[in-house]
C-alpha cells in the first residue's frame, strides 16, 4: 500500500513539475525571443535607413519608435496579418509589441513588409504605451509613398503625432496600409 501511495504521489508531483515546465516554456522565460527580435530590428533600421535616408531625421527627432521588422499579410475573402517587434525610446528596446490585422472583402495574395511608427510627440508615445491594444487609423501619415520613395521629412510631416514608414514589401498582394492594425505588448 504504501509503495502504490508513493507512487501516485511521485506520479502526481512529476506531472505537476511537467506542466510547469511546459508552462514556462511559452511565456518567454529562458527563451531566445527578445534576442531575435531586437537583432531583426537592428537589421530592419539598418536596412531603412540605407534606403531611405530621411528617416534617420525622422529618427532622431522622434520621442520613440515601434520597428515591426517582419510583418505577413494573406488574404482570400478573408485575411489578416501578424508580426512582432519592439518599441525604442532613445535607441533602447523598453517594450516589445505583436501585431495583428483582419481584413474582409474582395482579396486574393500575400506578402511581407516591414514596417516603423515614429511617434514624434511625448503625448503620442504616451498614449501608445498606455493603451492595453493601440489601434492605428486613417490618421497615420506615411513618410514612404507606395512608389517606394522617402518623402522629406518637412514641417508638415514632422507635426504629424505619428509618422508611419511602409517599406521592403515582398509578395502578390497590392498596397501595404496601416489602418486598422493592432499593437499589442508582449512578453517574446
């Protein structure tokens, strides 16, 4: 008797630490999450900034920048998008951040592009870092036209509270837009 209840309660404890350890296997702890994240982000900024020059002004006047390096969009009838990437205030990662698109309508295709928000006031930094789920809306102006070209970081841009960079676009679906995206803090 006393070997079955030894037993069992050796079985239950291991099934216990096995949970756990499975468990902590998805929050991040131990992981190498945030390590591919911020080095996909150095590439990404990197990449911007060889391409499109005016960005780095854009940069270093803003209070902070979310870099989403890889974001994948697809579509049929229905579709969506997701990435992940960190949010920097004075070039250190302080945050990391999912993001998440649904779409409906009219779609067919896919694609990848990369893409950074400036947030060029502290009240607009401010309320992205407090929002529980930051949507971004028709409100974004864009500092990379369609075209692929940099526009120039002037007075009417720069008093824009958020400045939207859509770049590196790979795939068969036409036009990247921003509108309607979710932000989400994570834990990578």
């Amino acid at each position: 008797m006393t070997n079955n209840t030894f037993s069992r309660r050796a079985f239950a404890l291991g099934a216990i630490a096995s949970a756990g350890a499975v468990a902590a296997c998805g929050n991040g702890v131990g992981s190498r999450g945030s390590g591919m994240i911020d080095a996909r982000v150095d590439a990404t900024l990197n990449a911007m900034y060889r391409s499109f020059p005016n960005t780095r002004q854009l940069a270093e006047k803003s209070n902070g920048m979310l870099i989403m390096p890889l974001v994948t969009e697809a579509g049929l009838g229905f579709g969506g998008a997701y990435g992940r990437g960190a949010l920097r205030v004075n070039n250190v990662t302080v945050d990391y951040y999912s993001v998440t698109k649904a779409t409906g309508g009219l779609q067919i295709g896919a694609q990848q592009y990369a893409h950074v928000l400036f947030f060029m006031t502290e009240a607009a930094l401010s309320d992205f870092r407090r929002s529980p789920g930051w949507a971004a809306g028709a409100d974004l102006e864009y500092v990379i036209s369609d075209r692929g070209e940099s526009v120039e970081a002037d007075t009417t841009t720069v008093l824009a509270p958020v400045l939207a960079a859509v770049f590196g676009r790979a795939g068969l679906r036409i036009g990247a837009t921003l509108e309607g995206t979710k932000y989400s803090r994570i834990i990578p």
